[in-house]
C-alpha cells in the first residue's frame, strides 16, 4: 500500500521505518546528511519541511504534512488492508 506524504507524491507503507517530527537537532543533521549524501527525496514542493520519513533503504523523504497526520494515515492504510478480503486458495482433495 502507499503512504501519501503529499503534493501526488507516496511512499511505499513497507518500506517505511519512521515518520519523525522535524523540530529537533538530530532530524535536521540526518536531514543534511542524507542531502549530502544523495539519499534526500523532496516532497515538499517548496513548502516548508513538517515530517521526515525513513526508509529501509536510508532515503529520507522530506514532506510539507504534520507527522501526526502521516501516522494516523500509515494506521488508516494498514486497517483499510486488514478489512480487504483474502484470495481464498482452493480446497485440497
């Protein structure tokens, strides 16, 4: 399932391993290093930074909504999943 972080822009709810509020020190230095290091994905079309998502992958995905509305989002995707009915696999004989 996707994440919508914003602007027509997701991220695959997966591979997420954390949303963060961006409003301390070590955020904003992870910010940077992923920017230096090439891992940095821009979702904020300009608007300023509110959350930073992690990936398994080490992308940081910056995103102009409020971490809180990205979590109870994230929740919403997972119970909308869980209520999805399951592909029954055919009786064995």
């Amino acid at each position: 399932m996707l994440l919508n972080v914003g602007f027509d822009n997701a991220v695959v709810q997966e591979r997420i391993v954390a949303v963060v509020d961006v409003n301390s020190t070590p955020v904003k230095r992870m910010i940077e290093e992923a920017r230096k290091g090439g891992f940095l994905i821009d979702a904020t079309h300009g608007k300023k930074i509110r959350a930073v998502i992690v990936t398994d992958s080490n992308h940081c995905v910056i995103s102009a909504i409020q971490a809180e509305t990205l979590i109870v989002r994230f929740g919403s995707n997972e119970k909308l999943q869980d209520k999805k009915p399951k592909d029954k696999e055919p009786e064995k004989k």
